[in-house]
C-alpha cells in the first residue's frame, strides 16, 4: 500500500542523513591548499640545537625575515611562516625597536641563507602588525603579521602552511609528530645555521614545564612547551618566529600549531622551548588576513566599492 512506503521526501531526508553521517566521519580538507611539500609526498626518515639539515623543500613556508644593516647587506634576524599569499606570521619580539616595514624583507623558498638558489623569493614588507596585547616583560601575545609586497606565487619550493581549524577531525594525539625548523643558533652561544635546519620535538604537558624546577608558571595557556625535558633539542636565537607544525596524518597536511616565542638558554634540560599556542588566537589571525587581503587584492576597489554603496543604500532605507 501506498501509505505503508516511505513518501519521497521521507527517503530524501533519509539519503541526506546518510551522506551527511558519511561527510562528517571523513577528514575535513581544508579548502585551500596548504600544508604540503610537493618535493616530499612522504615523511621522509630523515627527517636548530639537535636537529639535522632538513631537505630540500621539506618546510616551503619557512621565511627568513630579515633587517638591512647600515653600510651593510640584510641580516637574517628571525623565523616566519608563509600563511597565504601575502602574510606572514611571526614573534611580536622579532620586532621590538625595529617597527618600520621599510626596513625588512622577506625571503621565501630558501635553504641556505648564503647562497640564494634560483627559487627564492624575496619580497619587501608593505606593513608590520604586532599584536595589540604583546607584553614584552611575560612575552604574552607574541605575534606579528608581516604582510608582503608584491604577494608570492607558490612553487614546489613556496606553500602555505595551514592554521589550523576550530577542530581537526580526526584530532591530533599523543602520537603527532611534530618539528620545528628554522635557521637560528646551533647551540646556544653558537653561530646561526647557513642551511635550514629540522628537529622533532615533543610536545610537553604545561604542567610539567610549569613546575618549580622548570619554568615555575611562566607558562600561560596560550604557549606550548615543546622540545626534550632532557635537553639537546630545541630552538634558540634566530629561529623564533618559526613553526612548530604538526603533521595530521589523515589529511595528509601541516598544520600550524605554535610560533617559537622564548626559551631559557637553549636545549637545556628542563627548559625546553616555549611556542605561542595559535589556537587561541584564530580569530585575531583571521581578521587580520582579511585585512590585508582586502588591502593588497587588486578585487579590494571592486569589492569596497559596491559594498560601500550597498551600505549607502541600506543605511537610507532603514
Ligand atoms: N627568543 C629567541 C629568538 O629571538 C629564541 C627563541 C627560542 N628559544 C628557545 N630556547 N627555544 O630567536
């Protein structure tokens, strides 16, 4: 009988709550590509203080940010992470006493600091925006958004890495593999690295690094401890302002998950490095990028345009 079958708009319904069951156990892709190294569709075995020379390509959104010196060539000064096309994040210290964009420039696509291959980028930085609650006594907040001048064209030698979402589907553990790169001190009176260097870090409870023989409470919620408690890997001068990036083995992506903020000394036992945790700061972040993309996109006239006029017309209306 007719009234015994599911109606159409029964089944309908019926179909849609399978698909839709179907579409939230799978991993959640981000829509921009991002977090990938097209030079290494794997992790490699092989895979700073205590790490290795990382491969070519191995980190395409790593950013040598550096400050041109009086009567002499630029200096690397700190770490950066590619975001998009034209933003760049960084540690709010890196530019403490050195606020004029005029002075930096950015280089992509680089490995060895000393000798510029054929698939670098440098760019000028249009503008530098350090985050409004940087405290520079706590380190608290310590964030900068560069934005560059002309926006970078990505390459296999030049991605985004991705910001990671309200929630990652499946979630990061226990067993994410996570590293840092970046081209700072070897040691800690050493020199900086000519070549970019990687480590594996691990991710150490707040807890831990809080207790009276560590860190004793310099350690906020909004930071992450990474790196040994037994010392020998870790960060150290020149590198702040690089990724801690997690690996997330279902999408296959990067995703950002720390800034490299402070530490004290280097790769010292118990005192391992302390990250700007980015979570908390999503919502800073992206409005910031709209920001800036609205500034730099050529779209930026033909959208503020009509979206002005439209605001005219609906503020008369009502
Ligand atoms: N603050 C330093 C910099 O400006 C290094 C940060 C990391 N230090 C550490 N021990 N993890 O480059």
């Amino acid at each position: 009988m007719a009234a015994g079958r599911p109606g159409a708009a029964l089944l309908l319904q019926l179909l849609l709550q399978a698909g839709a069951v179907s579409r939230a156990a799978a991993p959640r892709v981000p829509p921009e590509a991002c977090g990938q190294r097209p030079l290494l569709d794997s992790i490699l075995g092989s895979r700073i203080v205590g790490g290795q020379n990382a491969p070519i390509g191995a980190w395409p959104w790593s950013v040598s940010l550096q400050v041109h010196q009086t009567g002499k060539q630029f200096a690397h000064i700190c770490g950066g992470v590619l975001v998009n096309e034209n933003s760049v994040l960084t540690a709010a210290h890196c530019v403490t006493g050195r606020k004029d964009p005029h002075s930096w420039r950015a280089v992509l696509g680089m490995h060895n600091l000393w000798e510029h291959g054929k698939h670098i980028e440098k760019r000028n930085i249009a503008s530098i925006t350090v985050h409004p609650e940087f405290k520079k006594e706590t380190f608290e907040n310590d964030l900068a958004l560069f934005e560059l001048h002309p926006a970078v064209r990505y390459s296999d030698y030049i991605q985004p890495i991705c910001l990671p979402p309200a929630q990652l589907h499946p979630p990061l553990d226990n067993h994410t593999e996570c590293l840092i790169s970046g081209w700072g001190r070897t040691a800690e009176k050493g020199k900086i690295s000519a070549v970019l260097k990687e480590a594996q870090v691990e991710i150490i409870p707040t807890r831990v690094c809080n207790s009276s023989a560590a860190y004793g409470g310099l350690v906020t919620p909004n930071m992450i401890c990474a790196g040994s408690w037994s010392g020998g890997i870790d960060t150290c001068q020149g590198d702040s302002g690089g990724p801690l990036a997690c690996y997330h083995p279902s999408t296959n992506r990067y995703y950002l998950l720390g800034i490299a903020s402070f530490g004290f000394g280097c790769a010292r036992p118990k005192f391992p490095g302390i990250y700007v945790r980015l979570s908390p700061y999503r919502r800073w972040i992206e409005s910031e990028l709209l920001l800036s993309k609205a500034a730099a996109g050529p779209r930026s006239v033909t959208l503020t345009i009509p979206l002005t006029v439209l605001c005219a017309v609906l503020a008369q209306a009502f």
